[in-house]
C-alpha cells in the first residue's frame, strides 16, 4: 500500500506525507487523464491492476486504504504457493504489553517500538516515570520466527501504528524506540501523520541514523552474544529466539532507506546518545570485526557522539534537541544508566 501512495504522491507532485487519510484526490487535481497515468505506473511497477474509476468510487486517501487493506487480505488468503504478503501470524503474542500505568486513565501514554531482539521487555527496567504516565512497549510479530521470516521496517511499522491506534484511537502521540527501534518509531510516525494524527514528540534512543551509518552486520551480534556483552544477560548468553530476531531484523534494516520527514506538523525530535563505548582499540582489534564499518565502530567504541549524527537529514528545517546518558549501547536502558530526576 505505501508504494501505491509513493507511486500517486509522484504523479500528483505533493510530498508522500501530504497525503493524509481525509485528503480528498480531487484537491490534488487527479482527473481522468492523471488517473490513467496513476494507473498506469501502479499496473507497470507493482503488478497490481485497479479499476479504471478507483478515484471516483474511493475519492478520499483513507477510503482508498481500506479497498487496498481489504483487497491485500483477501489476496494473502487466497494464495497458497510463494510468500505471503506482510501479515500477522496466528502464533504471535501481543502486539503491545503495558509496562506502567494504566492505558485507560493516563493523562499520557508512551509508546516504545522494540530494538532489534523485538522485544517490549526491553523496557521492563525502567523506573517509573511519573504519576499519570503510562508506558506500553511494542512486541514484533514474529518473535518465534524462522530464520526465513522477511519483513520490511515499513511493513512492520503499519502494524504497531494500528496496534497504537488501537490502545490510543486518537493523538496527540508521543513515541519513542531504542536503536532499530529508532527506525521503528520514525516509520510509525509518518504512518501515523498520514492517517491525520499528530505525533507530539519523538524520542531516539542510541538509534545511529540509517542516512549515514550502515547496517549492523551479524557477525557483531554473534560476538557480542557469545562474549555475554549484550546487556542485560549478565553472564547468561541470550536465547536463541532473540538472536534469531536480530538476524530478521538486520536483514530488513538492509533494505531499508529512510526518506526525510516534511511537512508542518513534525513531531519535537529528542536525541538520546549513549557516553561511553564497550570496548577500547586494544580490545576492538582482538574481536576481529571489520574497523571499517562505520555503526560497528559507532557502537562498540563510540568515537564520537555529539549533534545529530545525520538524523538533521531526515527533518529538515526541524530543531532538534540532543542529550547524552551514561552507558553504552546495549545497557544505555538498564540501571544504574537509567534513571528519573526527582
């Protein structure tokens, strides 16, 4: 579905962002002729034919989302050979667990998208944050996936946005996710902006920017999961479940490209870099990890950790407030790092 809208924001000459779930395709001048060319690009690059009248028959951004979203599980049921389209499996678990506070009498609700084991327990050693604050952690879908398992960070980020809207049905939103989960929060807000909602204010956790750094290659993962450096597992190496979701969400992380957030109505963006790396060069070169990996670096020997790291790319003309906390990486979540000011 965000291809179709990718495809029609192009063809009309508005930002994908624009199109909010009450805009109207005849504002953006869509008549037949356009609708042809629309049609056209969708059927070419996406395989995917709609009907000659779609326009007139779903004439506002959200009444078409609901044909495609029907149309789109309707064909996953329908298909028995080759991958199914992004859907969640009857095995998974919740899409969201509530941490603190209750969902429905809190003056505000935090909602945390998962780092890469997909987990919400991640969050589970937070102190309280305040009276009247509730805080819900994200689940991914496919925590006991196979290896097999594919996903996109936009695909995933269109479920946890419903799943939002579910515990929240209207905003003002206020989100945040701890590295990868840092890409989760930024797609979720875009979703949520294009379904007319505002996101008041979003929190990036130690999150390098997928605009300057590269993938985390696994060959870190494994290092850092068998030398029981990953945190919260004390000298326990962790399961093998959440290794797995690494490697899943690594691989999704690859093929992912962020486009810069526009608009008037983006959220207040909060940077929160973790002081200290985990390893010195001494160390570092014993692990026999390629030095030429920019995020590798990034996160086991923090060279540098001041401004925005490259987020400044992706909201342009946005102010940007920037904070650092003890720890490193994988502990800037656990105490003693983390704590709340009096």
């Amino acid at each position: 579905m965000d291809k179709v809208f990718d495809i029609i924001a192009e063809e009309v000459g508005v930002e994908r962002d624009e199109l909010t779930e009450d805009t109207d395709f005849a504002e953006f001048g869509i008549d037949c002729i356009l609708a042809k060319s629309i049609l056209k690009r969708i059927s070419e690059e996406m395989k995917l034919d709609l009907s000659a009248n779609i326009f007139d028959v779903h004439p506002t951004v959200g009444s078409l989302q609901s044909q495609l979203n029907k149309s789109s599980k309707t064909s996953t049921e329908r298909r028995s050979n080759g991958e199914p389209a992004l859907s969640i499996p009857a095995s998974a678990g919740p899409l969201s667990i509530v941490l603190q506070g209750r969902v429905e009498s809190s003056k505000k609700i935090i909602f945390l998208l998962p780092d890469g084991s997909g987990s919400g327990m991640a969050y589970a050693r937070l102190p309280q944050i305040q009276s009247g604050v509730c805080l819900v952690a994200l689940n991914s879908p496919f925590l006991r996936s196979p290896k097999t398992q594919k996903f996109t960070v936009e695909g995933i980020a269109a479920i946890w946005a419903e799943e939002i809207r579910r515990r929240q049905p209207q905003g003002p939103y206020i989100l945040g996710g701890w590295s990868a989960g840092g890409y989760y929060s930024f797609e979720v807000t875009k979703c949520l902006i294009r379904y007319g909602q505002k996101v008041e204010k979003l929190v990036l956790i130690d999150s390098p920017c997928r605009a300057v750094y590269e993938e985390l290659p696994m060959e870190v993962v494994h290092y850092l999961s068998t030398n029981n450096l990953m945190g919260n597992w004390g000298t326990k190496q962790p399961p093998a479940w959440m290794v797995n979701h690494f490697d899943i969400t690594i691989r999704a992380v690859a093929e992912y490209t962020p486009t810069p957030m526009r608009g008037s109505s983006l959220p207040e963006v909060h940077l929160i870099w973790a002081k200290e790396g985990m390893l010195n060069e001494v160390d570092f070169n014993k692990t026999g990890l390629n030095p030429d990996i920019k995020v590798t670096r990034m996160l086991l020997q923090r060279p540098e950790s001041d401004g925005a790291l490259g987020w400044d790319l992706l909201f342009p003309g946005a102010k940007l407030f920037v904070a650092k906390m003890p720890g490193n990486h994988f502990t800037i979540v656990y105490p003693p790092n983390v704590s709340t000011a009096p």
